[in-house]
C-alpha cells in the first residue's frame, strides 16, 4: 500500500487546475465570474476517524465540521455541502447530527449520493464555501521574519476519545469538534499563511513549512495546552484538535485570542524546528494515512 505523500505526488503528474495550489493545500481556490468560491472534501472511516460505536449524530457532526474547518483557514463563509453516505444501521440519527451540523454552520445541503455495503462505515462531504478576502489564504505564504500563532490549545481531542472509550467524562472535543469559523473570517485579510490543525501540530507545521519554502521554528513550551503538562510531547503531534496554524508579520497582534508559538526563519528550507532541533516528516510528528 502506497503513502499518503507518495500517493498525492502520483496525483500531481495529472493535469491540474490552477484551482488546485499543487495540492499544498487542503481546499481547491476557483476563480467563477466575480466569485471566489473554495471547494474542499474529506472522508471519515469508522474505526480510524470515529469509533464503530459511536452515535451517528455525532459522526455526521464530525464530518460536517472538519469540512467547515478546511473553510474557516481560507477565510470563506459556507454555502453548501454535498454527501456521500453508506446506508446502514443509525441513518436516522446521522440525519439528525446532519442536521444539527449543517444548521450550526449556516450551510445547506446541495446534494451527495448512497451506496449499500457491509464494510466498516464510511462517509464523504465535499463543502463549498465563499471567499470573504483576495488573496484567499495559503499554507504557502510564510515568510522569514513572521512570527507563528496558535488559536486554543492542543491535546483536547486525544483525552476526549480517552474519556468517550472509558466511558467517563467529557468526550465532546472528539465526538463534536468546534470548526474556528469566525476567527478565520477574522484572521483571512491579516496573516500570511493560515492552515487547521487537523493531523497534529507538529506535522501540520511542518507542512505548512514545505508549503511555504521556509524554515517554522516551535517552542514547544509556548504551546498552549488542553491536558495534562505530562502528556505535551504526545499532544504536540496528536490530531483532531481543529485550531488555526497561522503566520503573521512580526509586530502584528492578531484580531483573535492566539498564542505566538514560534517564528519563520530563513531556512534551510521546507523544515521544522522544535526547541531549536530540526525534524523530519518521519520523527512520528502526527497523523497519516498508509
């Protein structure tokens, strides 16, 4: 089974719209008359994205806002969404989490198509999205001198599926993740590059890094956190914590609550640094699918 990173580098040998960014990025950007419409899709996985048992009202809410988080990094307001769903045990409380979702972000259903099947419980959203400012944001536009900012914090998600399997405590942060709509609005006409975290800090960094051409420096205890100290290193490369990556020209104060966690440097180019010392896409900083 290929890599997720060798897979997509397969897709860039197709013919790609400009729309695309050279898949850097999470969402497609596409120019439609006096438009700028944004255009994302991700898909969900039982036993990888949820667990089997999970409600489904809290799966179609999942999915609803890890779309409406590649939307809120690119500043654009929703406008629909269109659903790909395997029929199964729970349809009608999927329907019901749709709806609570859809209805939380102001997006409406456009469409979609079902499938029957006995595999693992699988779901696709495609999002669309208006832009609210030109140039809409980019991984790719960090620049040396910019300074690295962080809304909330890191490590809600991964004590939330801790609490949901022991079947104790607040499990809401993985169950029903919150997309930063308003600060990306806010955040789109101010920053220079802008990218959720949905697969870890460090690896979401890193990519933005590669996007960028630039070298991101972290410091790990400027990280803000959402469990306990102990547990930092795991929760800097732990997903599903949805919060805006974002860079800023030195002296800019954001709009929005942020922490400054870091700052661009000169190089060498596409890396990471944590606490000063390079890593590699390899040192296990987050999440991928093989």
């Amino acid at each position: 089974m290929t890599s997720e990173l060798s897979f997509i580098a397969a897709l860039r040998t197709l013919p790609l719209h400009p729309a695309a960014r050279n898949l850097d990025d999470d969402c497609a950007v596409l120019e439609v008359g006096s438009e700028t419409l944004v255009l994302t899709h991700d898909m969900m996985l039982a036993g990888t994205h949820f667990l089997s048992e999970q409600d489904p009202a809290d799966v179609a809410w999942k999915l609803v806002a890890t779309n409406i988080s590649d939307l809120a990094a690119k500043g654009a307001e929703p406008v629909g969404v269109l659903l790909g769903y395997q029929l199964g045990d729970g349809d009608a409380r999927f329907v019901e989490g749709l709806r609570e979702a859809l209805t939380h972000y102001g997006a409406a259903l456009l469409g979609g198509d079902t499938v029957g099947g006995s595999g693992p419980q699988a779901s696709g959203l495609t999002a669309i999205g208006r832009a609210t400012h030109r140039p809409v944001p980019s991984r790719g536009g960090a620049r040396a001198g910019d300074r690295v900012w962080l809304t909330g914090a890191v490590g809600a998600a991964m004590v939330a599926l801790e609490a949901l399997r022991a079947g104790a405590g607040d499990s809401s942060a993985y169950r029903r993740p919150q997309a930063k709509l308003a600060e990306g609005l806010a955040l789109a006409p101010h920053v220079t590059a802008m990218m959720d975290v949905s697969d870890g800090l460090l690896l979401d960094a890193w990519r933005m890094a590669r996007a960028s051409g630039a070298c991101l420096s972290l410091d790990s205890t400027a990280v803000p956190l959402a469990c306990p100290e102990p547990r930092r290193e795991e929760a800097l490369r732990w997903g599903d914590d949805y919060e805006l990556l974002f860079t800023l020209p030195a002296g800019t104060a954001p709009p929005v609550a942020a922490t400054c966690i870091g700052e661009v440097l000169e190089g060498p180019s596409g890396t990471l640094q944590l606490d000063g010392k390079h890593v590699e896409a390899g040192d296990n900083l987050g999440f991928e699918h093989h």
